[in-house]
C-alpha cells in the first residue's frame, strides 16, 4: 500500500473568512477516534459551527460535525464531541494571550489530511461588523468586475 502524499481537503469553512478579520493562522493536528477517521475519509465533516477553547493549557475542537461512519457499530462516536487538538505549547500560550483581548476568537478554517494524518487549521479571528462585511463583498464585486473588464478588453484586441 503506498503512502499518502500532499494535502486532501474535507470541509471548509467559507462563512468563517465573511464573518472574521483572519489575523494568524495555525495547523493543528486531531485526536480521533477510529469512526471518525474513516467517516472523514469519505469526505463528510462540517465545520459551521466550530470554535475552539482553551481550558488547562489545551486546545479543544467544539462543535464540528462530523457525521456517524455508516459500517460503525457500538463503537461509533458522537457526531459532535469535544476533539483535542495536538499543538505545541507555545502556540498554545500565544493563542491564549491573544484569544483573551476583547473581540478575538479562534475558529477553524479547514480539514483535510495531509500526508495520511487529519489536519485542521484554525485561525485567530477578530470579528467583523456589518459595515466591514458589506465593505468586503463591494470590493469583491469590483476586482470582479474590473477582471472581467479586462477580459473583455483583451478578448476585443485578439479579434
């Protein structure tokens, strides 16, 4: 059997980037039990919901569904238990005393795997008001449209 390579993506969380300003990011490792490795190998997880927290100087994954592995038996997980997450105790320290000023959250960003281990990046995350929100989306819009300009631009000088 060979070896997996490079980076497989699950879930992402897309409403995360809308909703937060993304000031630092982080891979952190899982602690999973069986089930869940192979539920996620089918590519079903969710991480909608998902926060992590801090408590005695670890990090704890809430809130990511990651749905019952359909071939499990009375050793199934629960869909949405509290997951430990593998870091190094300095990135702990660091995402404590910044977690702790008003206004910052960590969330988690995306699950994958990469090379055969199931990763997730978590970000530490300021939150954005509706102002911030719509500001974002218009200046999507305008990169947009202003790509398309050019598109049309050099579409015109070719022909």
């Amino acid at each position: 059997m060979a070896k997996e390579k490079g980076r497989k993506l699950i879930a992402q969380n897309k409403k995360a980037r809308h909703d937060y300003h993304i000031l630092d990011t982080y891979e952190a490792g899982l602690v999973l039990m069986g089930t869940e490795v192979k539920s996620l190998r089918q590519g079903r997880a969710s991480l909608v919901d998902g926060f992590v927290q801090l408590d005695g100087h670890e990090a704890w994954l809430h809130n990511v569904h990651v749905p019952e592995y359909s071939q499990g038996t009375w050793t199934n997980h629960s869909a949405r238990r509290k997951r430990k997450l593998l870091l190094h105790r300095a990135e702990i320290d660091k995402l404590e005393s910044k977690s702790q000023e008003t206004g910052h959250t960590i969330v988690p960003l995306a699950l994958y795997f990469k090379d055969g281990r199931a990763k997730v990046e978590i970000a530490l995350a300021k939150g954005k008001k509706e102002y911030d929100k719509r500001q974002t989306l218009r200046e999507q819009q305008d990169r947009r449209e202003a790509a398309r300009a050019i598109s049309a631009a050099r579409r015109k000088q070719r022909a």
